[in-house]
C-alpha cells in the first residue's frame, strides 16, 4: 500500500519545470559553481599552471601580507572605486534629468550617450590611448595652444585618472537607462505642487528628485563599486601588462591575471587574490545596503 502511494506521488510530481530549468542549472553549475568552488580551493594550495599542487592552508595569504604588488594593486582598485562611484551615481542622474523630456531630436541624444555602452571595450580603450599618446590629438591641441604636452600615459596618477575618466564616460549611458526608469516612476504631481510652493529647480531635484531615486541610487551605488574594484580592461590597455611606470598601476584583477597565467603560473597564488577580491566586493555591497538602511531608518 505505502509503495503504490509513493509512486503514484512520484507520477504526480511536475517534471517538465525541470527540464526546462536543466540548461540553465547545468551552464551555472559549469562556469559560475564550479570555478568558484575551484578558485576557493586552489587558493590553500600551491598549484602552478602544469603541476597539481598540493595543500599549503594559509599560506598564500600570509604572503599576500608582505608582497609589495599586493598592496599596491589594493590601493589602486580601492582609489578606483573613490573616484569612479560618486561620478557614476551622480552623472547619470543628471544626464537622464536632461534627455527625459519628449522634446523633438532628443532620441538621436538618448542613442548617442548610449552607444559607448554597446562599443567594445577594447575599441573604445584603443581610441582613448590614440587620443592621449603622446603624439595623440589631446596632446597635439595642448601643444598648439601653448600647454605643452601632458603625460597622460606615462605618469602614474594621471594614468589611473585617464583609466577612471574612460570608466565613467563608458558607464554614463548604461546607468542613465536606469535613472531614465527610475525617474518616469515619479509622480509629476510632486514636482507641481513644490513649484506652487515656490521651489526652484534645484530645490526640486534635492526634494523631490532625488528622495524618489534614492533606491535606484543605492543599487547605482552597489553596481559601479563591485565593476570599479573589479577594473581590468581599462588599466590593462592604457598601461600595458606592466601596469604602468614600474607597475605603479597595477590593479587587483590585473595581478591576479599577470600572476595565474603562463606556463609557470601561480594559480595557488593568483586564486588567494581572488578570494581576496570576493571578499572585498561582498564587503562592499553590503556596507552600501546596511548604510541605505541606516538612512531609512
């Protein structure tokens, strides 16, 4: 009796949900599960590239502790998200506050701030290093009107500023299209009645605009700040597989791929940055959500 009540249970159970959700679970579990559970494991090992390794616990990252490069790129990822994150939360606040309105021509504006989004990164970094070379244009019409050259790719900070400046203007479009759904959520009769009460534009935006956004600020907030730590593409074309004048601009990301890859590679090494950078960007999520709260409450 109990066995023909279990099948016929059995019988009964949806299948089909299953099969459909299988790709997506078999793809996930392939390239997200695994090399994460993989990078977490190498990381308490002393794997290279051809040799398997073997368990060394904390080693790896008592050795983070005194290698230069380390820190180094941690400074670096860090002064990243400080001057990349406020530009990218509020930017495209305004940006989306001036294409919002129905006004004739504005679509050819909305596509035109949007297309460095869809413009491969390696495109737009390539143009960026044309541009501030040397020789490139910026540097051209500085010296012609009696500047003088500036060494945007040769000096350490001005480097890190140039790859930051490429950062925001490719992100500009992408978290406008956010703000843009945000802002047609807000009701129009807020912005009327504090007309009548005599605000102006400014004192509008501050009390009205941006209190309805606050969230959508927030989630701006979380995005840019986990993509910012997480820079690679930028750095890497501007300043070369070197990171810069005497590496001075290496990034986390950066050195875990100059350390894991190659023949004689660190994986052990370069997957115990990786946790390192995990660790950093969950950190950094939730301190942005516990402050949104904070403000909340």
């Amino acid at each position: 009796m109990a066995s023909s009540t279990v099948s016929r249970v059995r019988r009964q159970l949806p299948t089909g949900p299953w099969l459909f959700a299988a790709p997506g679970l078999l793809i996930t579990g392939a390239f997200i599960l695994y090399p994460f559970v993989s990078t977490v494991v190498n990381a308490f090992t002393d794997r290279r590239t051809l040799i398997p390794g073997e368990f060394v616990g904390l080693a790896n990252f008592r050795e983070l502790l005194g290698d230069d490069m380390f820190w180094i790129g941690l400074r670096n990822s860090t002064l990243y998200v400080v001057g990349v994150v406020p530009a990218l939360v509020i930017l495209p606040l305004l940006l989306a506050l001036l294409v919002q309105k129905n006004i004739p021509g504005i679509t050819f504006f909305r596509s035109a701030f949007y297309t460095p989004v869809v413009a491969s990164i390696v495109v737009v970094g390539l143009i960026w290093v044309w541009l501030l070379d040397e020789r490139g244009l910026v540097n051209s019409l500085l010296e012609t009107i009696g500047v003088g050259r500036v060494g945007f790719l040769s000096d350490q900070w001005l480097l890190l500023l140039s790859a930051m400046a490429v950062t925001v203007w490719k992100g500009l479009g992408y978290y406008m299209i956010i703000y843009l759904a945000a802002l047609a959520n807000v009701p129009r009769e807020l912005h009327e009645a504090a007309a009548v009460d005599g605000a102006g534009a400014i004192r509008r935006f501050l009390t009205v605009t941006v209190p309805a956004v606050r969230s959508t600020m927030v989630l701006v907030g979380a995005l840019s700040s986990v993509a910012a730590f997480k820079v690679f593409s930028e750095v890497y074309l501007m300043a070369g597989p070197s990171g810069g004048p005497a590496g001075e601009d290496t990034t986390l990301v950066m050195l875990v791929q100059r350390t894991g890859t190659g023949l004689t590679g660190r994986v052990g090494y370069a997957s115990a940055i990786s946790v390192v950078v995990f660790v950093v960007t969950v950190a950094l999520m939730l301190l942005v959500l516990r402050a949104d709260r904070r403000d909340e409450s």
